[in-house]
C-alpha cells in the first residue's frame, strides 16, 4: 500500500463478484488483469493531477 497512489484490485474478490453475477470465472480471470491495468494507471493519472 502507497499512500496516494493505486497498486491493483483484490483479484480473488473481484473473481467472487464476477461468479456472483454469473459471468464465467475462466473468461473474467481472462480479462481483469487487463481492465485493472487500465484503471489503475488512470486513476493514478487522476491522484497525480490531484496532487499537482
């Protein structure tokens, strides 16, 4: 954890919500990894102009 700044998503909670909402769990581990890669790098652009 860094102060200001966003690392990742808690994968195994965010695959038990995907299976929650029944979407298939190979697909989802498939694709996270992906989208957090995106959201955090533009939320930590967000923090950075926040901080600026």
């Amino acid at each position: 954890m860094i102060p200001g700044a966003v690392l990742g998503w808690d994968m195994g909670a965010a695959l038990a919500m995907a299976q929650a909402l029944g979407t298939d769990t190979l697909i989802a581990a498939e694709l996270l990894p992906e989208i957090e890669a995106v959201m955090v790098r533009k939320l930590n652009e967000q923090i950075g102009e926040g901080h600026g």
